[in-house]
C-alpha cells in the first residue's frame, strides 16, 4: 500500500487522516507541479557547481554587459551559440555587439570546464551545460572567444545565469534555515503561552503583540544596521538569518497557542497528566502532533516572506555583500535605472525570485487544503 496513493479497492471512509491529506494534495494539481519544481531548484542550488557553465568569479571583460547569446544548429557545430563581439561607437564612445561567427561556440551536456570543487571535497571539472570546447583547437580560445551566456553578463563580464544557480544556494537555505529557527521558537513559546495560560499567556501575547506592531522594513534595516560591517560573510550569513527568524516566528506562536488551547482539555491529555506525565511530555509528545499538519503549512507560507527578506536587505546594502553572492547583491546592480533600461537581463535574478515564492506559495495553497481532509470529498 502507497502513502501516496491508496489502494483502490478502499473507499474514503476506510482511509486514516494521512491517506486523505495525501489524496487531497494530489488532485491539487498546481501544487503538486509546484512541489517538483522546488525540489528541482533546490537540487540545482546544492549542485550548483555542476550546474553552472562558468564559476561565480569567472569574468570575461571582453564581453561586458554582453546581452544573451541566441542559439543556432548546423551539421559541424552541432548546437551552438552565435558568436559576438564588441565594439565602440568613435562619436558616443558607447560599446555595443555586433555578430561575429567566427565567434559561434559549440554548446553540450556534461562537458569539460574549470574545475572545481564539490561541496568543498571533490575535486570535479564537469558542467552539466556548456562551451564544449573539445570541439575547438585551444590555440582559437586563447582570448576566452567562445563563451556563452544564457542570460547576458554584467559589466565585469560576469555570467548572470552562472551567478543565479550560484547564488540559489544562498538565498534558498536563508529561507529553510530561518524557518527552522522560527520553527523553534515558536513551537516552544507557542507552546508554553497556550499550555500554562493565565499571566504566562498574557505576558507572551504581550510580547507578541508588541513585536508585530513594529514595521518589518524598517526593523529589518535597524537589525542589520546594528551588525558590525567588518564581520566576514559567514558570520553575516547567520546574522541576517537570526534578524529575519526575530520576527517571523510569531505567526506560528499564535497558531501553536490557540490549538493548545483547543487541545489541553482533550480526554487523552487529561489521561496523560493523571498518569504522572511531565508538562513537558504530554506538550510535545501528545498535544503537537495532533495538528502537524497546520504547522507544515504555516512554515511552507513562511519561506517565502524569509527568501524575500534576505533579498530586501542584501538590495539595500545592509544584508550580505559582495564578494558573497546571492540574489539580493546580484540586484544591487539594478540600482542605477539608466542601467536596466539599457540591459534589461540585468533584471534575470528577479524572475528566478519570482519563481521560487510563487512555487512555495502555491505549495502552501495545496497542504492548506490537504491539512483538512474532512472539509470536503
């Protein structure tokens, strides 16, 4: 028997909680494609050497601000990216790239580039996509002539899409690591303000009150404001997630409260404190599972609003910086309007971002839905 599908021989009625969540979230369909397009991301952010044809600090100044190649076949090359090159305008002194086939590089799957070094451990020369330059005498790629850029470069001559899938691996693990930490506290702050009740839930809903009433913005800016700027990236790293997990944690606190509250009465936690169990274990070994499923999605709704944060402070300069990579610092770039208007790929990072929380937020309709089996068939 599946956990995901039941058999079939099984009507509703014969089926427990977790095979009708599972059916549910099923027939959500934009869910359930939402789902495998996030495992897909976050496979190729923990990849993301392999899946990146150039290295996040591979630039190419002969191709500055270069715009995204345009792909062609024939019979020798195969697969290919048509060649340009750049030139300068003698009157405006503004640069620009014109076609240049003798440029035309042979793309491929699994090729050869510079090496690198996997998770730190291995040692590994191979791209899931790329220049393949077995195709072309060394002696002609001496310059760096055959390149490719799927979604432009910027004005150091940076791959932006090799940036992108780099970067991934920063701006989607703030999301999952803060929201683990969120998770934490309010599971337990949660949970103790809708057991105890009385003055400790006053006083904790106090609090929670007070930190929601503050404009996230501008809190964020006062908390990253207050890091120390000559911190090094990792300890910036964990800093700007501490900052973004402060205040998201109430939410869930006040969803975990008022399901304890509903819970603590029940018949079996009234049996478990008879019997001698500690507060403790009748609060996480029999209350909180009863509604894991809410918690689930409240944390999927969650991620979302933890990538976005990352991204606002980085944008603004008081996150992570440069030379630390992620989506935030690549939008840095997009500061100066003059400059997106004229190179609009500037803007790529957005899309992915876009991406990524329309999927989480999608995935977080379809469990909301599955989270109540009972409410329809």
């Amino acid at each position: 028997m599946s956990w995901f599908s039941p058999p079939k021989e099984l009507t509703y009625d014969m089926l427990n909680q977790r095979q009708l969540m599972a059916l549910k979230f099923k027939k959500h369909k934009l869910a359930v494609a939402s789902g495998f397009l996030l495992v897909a991301l976050y496979t190729m952010a923990i990849f993301a050497p392999f899946f990146s044809p150039y290295g996040k600090y591979d630039r190419n100044l002969d191709y500055s601000y270069c715009p995204p190649h345009r792909l062609g076949f024939n019979t020798e090359l195969g697969l290919y990216a048509k060649g340009v090159k750049r030139q300068i305008d003698p009157v405006t002194l503004q640069s620009f790239y014109v076609s240049a086939p003798e440029n035309n590089a042979p793309l491929g799957f699994f090729v050869k580039g510079k090496s690198y070094k996997l998770w730190g451990l291995w040692e590994m020369d191979r791209h899931f996509f790329g220049v393949d330059l077995s195709k072309v005498p060394a002696v002609n790629n001496a310059a760096g002539r055959y390149v490719y850029f799927m979604s432009g470069a910027d004005r150091y001559g940076y791959d932006i899409f090799s940036r992108i899938v780099q970067g991934a691996t920063i701006s989607l693990s703030v999301g999952l690591i803060g929201v683990l930490m969120s998770f934490m506290f309010g599971i337990i702050i949660g949970g103790i303000s809708g057991y105890c009740g009385g003055k400790v839930d006053t006083v904790i809903q106090r609090l929670i009150e007070i930190i929601n009433s503050f404009p996230h913005l501008p809190m964020w800016l006062a908390l990253a404001a207050a890091v120390p700027s000559d911190w090094d990236p990792l300890q910036m790293y964990f800093a700007i997630t501490l900052t973004l997990s402060f205040l998201s944690w109430t939410g869930l606190a006040r969803v975990v409260r008022g399901k304890i509250l509903s819970l603590r009465e029940e018949d079996y936690a009234v049996a478990a404190r008879l019997l001698g169990a500690s507060h403790s274990r009748i609060l996480f070994r029999h209350l909180l599972p009863g509604f894991t499923s809410h918690i689930i999605v409240s944390l999927s709704l969650t991620v979302p609003g933890m990538i976005l944060g990352e991204t606002s402070l980085s944008f603004l300069g008081l996150g992570l910086r440069p030379p630390v990579v992620s989506w935030g610092v690549m939008l840095q770039d997009c500061m100066n309007v003059k400059a997106v208007i004229d190179y609009p790929w500037l803007l790529a990072p957005v899309v992915m971002l876009v991406f990524a929380v329309l999927c989480f937020n999608f995935l977080g309709d379809g469990l909301r839905d599955a989270a109540d089996p009972y409410a329809s068939k």
